[in-house]
C-alpha cells in the first residue's frame, strides 16, 4: 500500500500537478511513558522511488520502533 501511494504521488507530479517535496511515513502510537506520538519513520524524495529500496527503507524503520518497544 505505501508503495502503491507513493507511485501515485510520483506519477501526478510527473504531470506538474504538485511540489517536489519529500514524502513521509508518519507511525501514530500510543506509549505507556510517552502518551501519544507521532513519528516520522519514512522520508523520501522523489529520486527514490524504487520499489525494493522502499520496502527495504520500511522494514528497517519498523524494527526501530519495534527495538524502542522492549
């Protein structure tokens, strides 16, 4: 899905339709010390755009979070 979003945003502004501007990924979550946070896991530019290198960039911000959570 994330990938999908992002090619969707890469073609419109292919057509000059938006800004070039960095897409981010922004986790919602609830933490019992923290409350609630919103944090930026993703950021992308728009040479970026490769599936593989996304799901790669994806998994290790997941971990990360995942890591915080012990």
């Amino acid at each position: 899905m994330v990938t999908t979003i992002i090619k969707a945003r890469a073609a419109t502004h292919k057509k000059g339709k938006i800004p070039v501007k960095p897409v981010e990924l922004i986790v919602r979550r609830v933490d019992e010390k923290r409350g609630l946070t919103d944090e930026v896991i993703l950021r992308l530019g728009q040479d970026e755009m490769d599936e593989v290198a996304i799901e790669h960039k994806l998994i290790e911000a997941l971990h990360k979070i995942a890591k915080h959570m012990k």
